[in-house]
C-alpha cells in the first residue's frame, strides 16, 4: 500500500498539467476517478499508438486511474459527479472556473454534499487579475513569463519555447503539494476548502527566483536576469569529438581544471578569480572554457574531470537517455503488458521510500473503461447505469 492508500479522488481534467498531478498522488496509493467527456481526453489523440485515444503522452500522465465517462452538460451527468464527490476526499480540476460554475459544479456546489472536499482548481490565471477569465496553455504562459525572451538573450536572438511542457509539469507537482497539503489541514481540523493554483503566478514565481537579479531591491541594484543563466556560451561544451555537459562553479573546479591544462595564472585574472566575477564576466569565462575544452575528446575529459572531482557527463540524446546505464541500473523503465496496446514502457515513480513506496499499480485506462463499476460503486443499479448509457450521459468501456 502507497502512503495515500484510502484517499479517493476525482479528476475532472485534461491535457498534461492536472492529470500529471494526480497522476502523482495515484502512484503513491491514492484512488483516481478520471472523468472524461464522451470524446475522451483530448491528449490521447497524440502521438503514435495502437488502439485509438492511447498515445504515448496520455500514457504518461494517466497511469493507477479509472476513466468514467460523464456528460456534465447533461443534468444527470451532473448529478452523477455529485453523488461520486458525496465520498470523495478531494476533486480537482483544470478548466476556468467560470466553466464549473456554468456546469453547477463550482465550490459551493459540491460543499453542499461534501463540506469536508477538498476542492483544487488548475488553470490559468488568478481571478482577481485582469487575465481570470481567459484560457491558457504551456506555450503562452511560457511566453507570459518571458521564458522565450529568456532564450534568444542567451542564445542565437530568435525567441522560441523550451521543447517540453515544462510549465505543465511544474505546476502540476504545486497542485499536488497544494492537495495534500489541504489533505493534513482537513486531517487535523475536519475542514475542507477550495483552491487555486495559476499557473501564471506559479511560473513567475519559478522564473523570478533566478532572474530578479538587481530589481529585487529598492532602488534596483543593477538590471534583472542571471548572467551566468543568460551567457550565450552556457551550453553543451564541443569537444574533439562531441560534446560535454561540465559544471565548472566553485572556485576549487576552476583551480583544479586550470591547474590541469597548465593555466593557473587565471586563478589571478579578475574575471575568473571568484565566483562573483565570473558570474559578471559569464559570457567571457564560458567563451575561454570552450575554447580550451575543444582540445580533448569526451572521454578525456570526462575521465580527467573524474579524478579531479569536476561535476561533468556526456550529453545524451532521447535514445540514449533510454539506454542511460544509471536509469537502468536503478531500474527507472519498466515493461507492462497492455490489454490492448500491447507492451509498453512505463518510467517508474522517481523517489524510494523505506515504508510505502509509490507504485505502478494500474495502467492507462482506456475511455470510459470503468463507467460501469465506478457508477455501481455510487449506487447506480444496473437498469440506471443503462439508461445513462442510453440518453449519453455515460459512455460504457468498450
């Protein structure tokens, strides 16, 4: 049993960032009901599958969940959710919460057959700013938060997205913390609540703890940004014969590598003496790092580093990263057989724990796959069932 074994919790959500999230909470023992629309999560349609509405990024967020199928503009849908939230520890959702509302499943709503629900919504914006009602994504909240500005000051001047839904992430592993954390206090007090996690404050608040720099004080001390973050040469070093990620920081890593090719001397030059002035001179500092590393093969340097305690790997590729031999050493993958997808890999939960470890206890569910049993559970009888079936406002698993 997983740390949150007997919490039960119902997930009216889409995409990667709420489903992320309790996707989280499930792998550590906690009951997901996934309700999904009649079309299903709009994520499964993306990417290489076998079966319709199984692909690989739904795969990754989804897994130890049940999917019903519930029409919620359909008062019976409606009146399904009620009854599953009457025992329900918490529910959390990702659409703006005007939408909820206009559904009759707002706060107050579901407070009036569950007092003590812990009720969390996902989404965009705080709603006492101008931005509350409109919608949102990782792209455009990475862009809200200068994220692609960020990139072209430290790369080649053309703005772009980091490539992975990152902002999604992120913000999903606050909602987690944000539930279970809501969890302790209706634990310790009886009270349930209502939350909100935007993903605009919360991605500010991650870029900003770096890049505030001098405007975190009055008058501001200097501009905002990391010089070192933004250096255009902070990247990947080219070697003989490809690249290496090196982390040269404390000024001990820098007295030893220059020691090692022969220059320490720069230990007395002022842009590289102290981590203050390298940081100022980054892009000077990565620029002549580069320079010198490009004499060396990989393994050289690699095996070099290693013996002086320099913090450095290969770079890896997506297929590589696979193939990791400390992924696999640590036994990161997984092989599953699928019902109906065939074998699959799955990247296991990524902390130990000595009591209550998080596992992979069910894998993605397929639409609907659990409307029946889950409705059962709430009290439906079978005839009820069917006619929710009938008039849709069910979808019955294949």
């Amino acid at each position: 049993m997983g740390p949150l074994d007997g919490i039960k919790m119902i997930e009216v959500a889409a995409i990667v960032m709420a489903p992320f999230a309790s996707q989280m909470l499930g792998d550590m023992g906690a009951e997901i009901i996934k309700v999904e629309p009649p079309e299903g999560d709009s994520i499964r349609a993306v990417g290489p599958m076998h079966s319709h509405g199984m692909g690989p990024m739904y795969f990754n967020s989804n897994r130890n969940k049940r999917s019903i199928v519930l029409d919620l503009k359909r008062p019976q849908g409606r009146e399904a959710l009620l009854r599953l939230a009457r025992d329900a520890d918490a529910l959390l959702y990702n659409v703006r919460p005007q939408a909820m509302a206009r559904l009759g499943l707002a706060y107050e709503d579901l407070k009036q057959v569950n007092p003590g629900l812990v009720y969390v919504g996902a989404f965009g914006f705080g709603q006492s700013g101008p931005y509350a009602a409109r919608p949102a994504f990782d792209e455009l909240i990475q862009g809200l938060v200068a994220i692609p500005s960020l990139m072209a000051r430290s790369g080649n001047g053309t703005p772009r997205y980091v490539p992975l839904a990152f902002i999604d992430r992120y913000v999903g592993v606050q909602v987690a913390a944000s539930l279970l954390a809501a969890l302790l206090h209706r634990q310790r007090t009886g009270e349930g609540q209502a939350i909100e996690v935007p993903m605009l404050e919360v991605a500010a608040q991650l870029v900003l703890a770096d890049h505030m720099g001098g405007a975190t004080y009055d008058p501001p001390l200097g501009p905002a940004g990391y010089p070192r973050s933004l250096a255009s040469e902070r990247r990947p070093f080219a070697t003989q014969d490809g690249y290496i990620c090196a982390m040269l920081y404390t000024d001990r890593h820098w007295r030893s590598f220059l020691d090692l090719v022969g220059r320490p001397e720069l230990m007395q030059d002022s842009r590289f003496g102290t981590l203050t002035s390298r940081t100022v001179h980054a892009g000077e500092v990565h620029g002549a790092l580069e320079d010198m590393l490009r004499t060396r093969t990989t393994a050289e340097w690699l095996a070099a580093f290693e013996k002086i305690d320099i913090p450095a790997f290969r770079l890896n590729t997506l297929e590589s990263l696979l193939e990791d031999p400390h992924l696999q050493a640590v036994d990161m993958f997984s092989w599953h057989e699928h019902p109906t997808e065939g074998r699959v890999r799955a990247v296991r939960p990524p902390t130990t724990w000595s009591r209550t470890p998080p596992s992979i206890r069910r894998l993605p569910p397929r639409i609907g796959e659990h409307s029946g049993e889950i409705l059962a559970e709430a009290g439906y009888s079978p005839e009820e069932i069917a006619a929710l079936a009938a008039n849709g406002a069910t979808r019955l698993g294949d």
